[in-house]
C-alpha cells in the first residue's frame, strides 16, 4: 500500500519516522518545517514501513544556496530495500537533484536507477543521557533575536526567513556574547520535531577567534536545552574539523551522517 501526499499520509510518515525520531531527524524537520512545501509518499508492505519526501530545493535558503542548479531534495527512510525500491517510482524524472541519504544500502539502490555524484555530508551529534553542561557566565540567553546578529547567522548561511519561521514555533531561543555592546559570537537553537532541538549558527567573528567563544556558546545552549528536557541536535559539516573537535571535546556523541548526492536525473 502506497500513500500519496495527504493528511492520513503525513501522519503515518510522522507515526513510522518518530519510532527513531533521531535517526529520522532530518525527515522530520521538513515535514514540521515545510508541510505545504513537502510531496510525501508512505509506504508499507508486511511490516515494513517507508518515506519519500520531496522538496523543493528553492524552499530552503540552505538547498537554495548549495544546490541552485537542482529541483528537489530527495529524502527517504525505509525498513526494507524493497520499499526504497517501490518509493523511487515516485522521484521525478528527467530533473536534476540531491538526494539526501542516511545509509549506504539506500545509495547503493538508488544508484542502480540515478548515476550519483558525492557532494558532501553532515554529521549529526547529540548528548549522552546523563550528561550536564556548564552555562557561561558571558553568554546571553534570550527569546528575542538581537537585530544586529542578523549578519552572523548569515555568515553561517541562515536568513532573515529562516530565522523568521525558526522563531514563530515560540521555542527558538538565541545566545550571544558581547563585547563593548556589541555582538561577537552567537548561535541559537530550534525545534527539529517534538523535544529535539537543534544548536545552529554558531559562529565568531574573524577578530575574536580561537578564545573559546564557540564552546561557551554550545555549551550554554545544551544547558539551556537540558534544563528545558530537550534532546540537543548539534549538525556539522564533515570538512568542518574545528567544529567536529568542539563537539566531541565537549563530550557529544554521533548519531547520524547524512550524505548529499547529486544526479542529473536516471540512468
């Protein structure tokens, strides 16, 4: 049984993607984030259970910036090879695309019908249970989104839109330090799905690098966030090594890497 995009689909996607909210995370996030501007198909066969999504590329300022020549994000998440097979039927043909992959096995069945191009991939890290972070004094927590850190979280790829839609969900939280009144590091964070919340934006100026700034930040917003009873979903790029050492000095653990793969359409 195949469901096309509609309500009864898209909470039987959410319903098979919130068994492993955080293995699915990214999943979750689009259809939270952009559920007018997300095709999704569900899928189940015997037991299993499967998801495509289809998004737009133009629909993130992120998928805008990294993949203009594209027209959709590809996602999918499926209990058996089978129905990865039987969801592809559903990806357009003949457009160019980025799919988004979580597993090796899902890239090996969509390359027998794509020709695939490795673009990048993010790692996704999260707090072990039990484990408590230490707020810094010279961070600012606060609900309102300083108008002059506009131009750091877009030093970071973030907009005024994303930021927007990330503070009208009414949990966003933002952290900054300032020096002389003004802002020279800051990050924020947002609901991903449920109680996952996501430290985004971090970010330092040029000037006031290699002093710290970047780990009072993370770690101010996973005390924040656990003080809040909310997992903490901290991404990374994987060429980003600084960030990859803070997150593991810290003491966060991986949970997922998500692969981008380019294709101009099927073989």
């Amino acid at each position: 049984m195949i469901e096309t995009t509609n309500t009864h689909a898209i909470r039987s996607a959410l319903a098979f993607l919130s068994t492993n909210a955080l293995r699915n995370i990214v999943l979750l996030k689009m259809l939270t984030l952009f559920p007018d501007a997300v095709a999704c198909q569900y899928c189940e066969d015997h037991g299993d259970a499967g998801v495509l999504l289809l998004l737009p590329t133009q629909a993130t300022s992120f998928d805008r910036h990294a993949y203009p020549s594209t027209q959709y994000v590809v996602l999918l998440s499926a209990s058996s090879q089978e129905l990865v097979r039987r969801l592809l039927a559903f990806v357009p043909q003949g457009v160019p695309l980025v799919f988004k992959l979580l597993h090796d096995a899902d890239r090996q069945m969509v390359a027998e019908q794509f020709a695939l191009r490795r673009a990048t991939a993010f790692i996704s890290y999260t707090a072990p249970a039990g484990q408590h972070f230490v707020p810094s004094s010279i961070v600012r927590a606060s609900e309102e989104i300083d108008e002059r850190c506009f131009v750091l979280y877009a030093a970071q790829g973030h907009s005024r839109e994303d930021l927007a839609s990330y503070a009208a969900t009414g949990s966003a939280l933002t952290y900054t330090i300032y020096e002389a009144a003004a802002p020279i590091a800051a990050c924020f964070t947002y609901p991903n799905f449920g109680n996952v919340h996501e430290i985004a934006g971090v970010y330092t100026i040029p000037s006031e690098r290699r002093k710290g700034y970047a780990r009072q930040l993370v770690a101010s917003a996973l005390h924040m966030l656990e003080l809040r009873q909310s997992i903490p979903r901290y991404q990374v790029h994987e060429e980003n090594h600084a960030s990859i050492g803070l997150a593991e000095a810290i003491g966060l653990r991986r949970f997922v890497t998500m692969e981008h793969w380019l294709t101009e359409g099927r073989r």
